[in-house]
C-alpha cells in the first residue's frame, strides 16, 4: 500500500513539474497582454504628473498603480453585470 502511494505522489510531482513551466509562461503572457492593454493610458497620466511635479516619484508610482487597480475593478465590475 505504501509503495502505491509513494508511486502516486510521484506521478503527481512529475505532472506538477511538467504543467507547471506552461503555467506560469501562460500567467507571463496574460499579465503582458494586460499589460500593453491598460498601461499607456496610466503611463501618460504618470509622464503628465511627472512633468507637473518633477520631484514625487513615489507618489507617481502610486497614483500608476492606483489607476490600473481601479481599471481592473471596473473592467471586472462591468463583465459580471452584462
């Protein structure tokens, strides 16, 4: 019995090996994509921001995120309600 289970957790580690390299390359082209969808029009608030006060980089950064953040929200929001 002990042998059919070591048996099965190295299938297991071996299946979890093979899928997880496409897995996570599938994760890295989603997050691109996204990426190249939401980010030019934050970045231009950003460079917008930035040329307006040259000296907050920080909360630059911040303001990018907080906008893509809001972006996905309510691309999310709008997906369920359809």
């Amino acid at each position: 019995m002990i042998l059919v289970e070591l048996l099965f957790g190295l299938m297991l580690a071996g299946m979890v090996l093979l899928v997880l390299p496409f897995l996570l390359f599938m994760a890295g082209v989603a997050g691109a994509v996204l990426l190249a969808i939401l980010a030019p029009a934050a970045l231009v608030a950003l460079l917008i921001f930035w040329l307006v006060f040259p000296g907050m980089h920080g909360l630059a950064l911040l303001l990018l995120v907080l906008v893509i953040g809001l972006m996905l929200v309510e691309h999310r929001s709008r997906r369920r309600t359809v």
